[in-house]
C-alpha cells in the first residue's frame, strides 16, 4: 500500500505531466493549423530554453504513456466512496 505522501507526490505529479502534455498539444495544434508556435515564438530568444521545454514536454509524454494505467488506480479513490479506489 502506498504512503499518503508518496500518493500526493505522484498525483501532483500526474497534474504537472497532464498540464505540460495540454501545453504541448495545443502548441503543436497552432503551429499545425496556423503555423504560429507560441512556445518557440515567445521562446526563441533565449535559445537554450525552448529546447529545454520541448524536452520536458517529450518526457511527460513518455511518463503518461508509461504510466497510463497506474495513474487511474492512484486518482480512482478521490472519486469514490471507498478509501485508494478499492470497489465493494
């Protein structure tokens, strides 16, 4: 069984992962559609930094994708009647 902090740790993480992923998705919508990136448009200044968020982007990506069924089984308690998700 998981520890109450561990679980706040990995849900908040969870929130920050979905957050960079809606980010990147409608950037990646822009550029598609309108051809206007925002993050390389406000970012390309400093070079090294729009990288560098391009990167966490593709990494929370990759964290989603491996966690895709852990992370229901964390929130799932939050929206039931039953403490950590476990069913009746």
């Amino acid at each position: 069984m998981m520890k109450d902090r561990e679980l706040g740790f990995l849900r908040g993480l969870d929130v920050v992962t979905a957050i960079f992923l809606v980010v990147g998705g409608l950037t990646m919508g822009l550029g598609g559609i309108m051809g206007f990136e925002p993050v390389v448009t406000f970012l390309n200044s400093f070079g090294m930094i729009s990288r560098v968020v391009s990167v966490i982007i593709g990494l929370c990506a990759i964290y989603e994708v491996s966690m895709w069924r852990a992370i229901p089984r964390r929130w799932c308690g939050i929206f039931s009647e039953t403490p950590h998700g476990v069913m009746s």
